[in-house]
C-alpha cells in the first residue's frame, strides 16, 4: 500500500520496521505516544516519503512469490544432493 507503518508492538516485528525505514513505533496501548508518531509523520513530508520507499523496499523483500520460490529451489537443492 506504500504508506508509513504506525505500528504499536515492540519486538521483531519493531526491528524489521526499523530496519526497512518502512515508518514509526509507538508504545503498545499508549494514545499519547500513537498521536505523537501520527504527527510527527503528518507533518514532515520529507520524513514520510522516506517510510513511503522504505514500505516499498519491506514488501520487495518480503515478496511470497520470491520467498516461496527460494524456498523451493532450496529444496530442490537439497533433494539432488
């Protein structure tokens, strides 16, 4: 959907949002700290069009079709051996 990540988790699913630049954490359950990242991403256009290309890289590298397909070939791998 290519839109910043507002995510309320800590844990991998925080690393990998982090890692991919894909948007912001806040604290689980906390409405101050939700409204705080909502802003900080609404008001600096430059800071959301960057989690906009890291969303689009994320989904590149969690793509189904290519995660099934070396998968697949690792299998396939193995199998020959």
């Amino acid at each position: 959907m290519q839109k910043p990540i507002l995510l309320g988790v800590e844990g991998e699913s925080q690393k990998l949002i982090e890692e991919f630049n894909a948007g912001l954490c806040f604290e689980p359950e906390n409405e101050n700290d939700f409204i705080q990242k909502l802003m900080i991403v609404k008001n600096n256009s430059k800071l959301y069009e960057e989690y906009v290309l890291g969303c689009k890289n994320f989904a590149a590298h969690h793509d189904r079709k290519k995660l099934a397909e070396e998968m697949y070939n690792l299998l396939i791998s193995i199998k020959t051996k």
